[in-house]
C-alpha cells in the first residue's frame, strides 16, 4: 500500500512539519515515558513525589490511548 499526502506550502507548512517529523514525537515520547517509569521504580522517592511521577504517566498514557495512539519503541 501506498500512501500519499499533499500540502500547500507555505501555507500548511505547520501541517507538513507534523507530519514529517511524527517519529521524532514518537521517540521523545517513548523516552519520556521510559524516564517516568525509571523514577518511579528505580529512585528513592517520597510517597508524594512517587504518586506525582505515578499520575503524570498514567496521564500521558491514558492521552495517547484516547486516540488510539500507543507509546512503544
């Protein structure tokens, strides 16, 4: 399958850069996501900075799966 996407230029270029760079997003937030879960379960948290860190990455998650979007490498 082929997939092609067309945008007017300059006028969509914000568009365009989105759609282009899509994968960089993804890895910074897989990356993001990774050093969440490595503070919580590596670091010597407090309780209340360990449920900060906790509810950050069930926020960030439960965004991306409301758009069935998935944080995976």
């Amino acid at each position: 399958m082929n997939v092609e996407l067309n945008f007017n230029l300059p006028e969509e270029e914000n568009d365009f850069r989105a759609a282009i760079n899509g994968h960089k997003l993804k890895g910074i937030t897989y990356d993001y996501d990774e050093w969440l879960r490595t503070q919580i379960k590596y670091e010597d948290l407090s309780d209340d900075e360990y449920r900060t860190y906790q509810k950050c990455r069930d926020r960030l998650r439960e965004m991306f799966y409301d758009d069935d979007l998935f944080i995976s490498q």
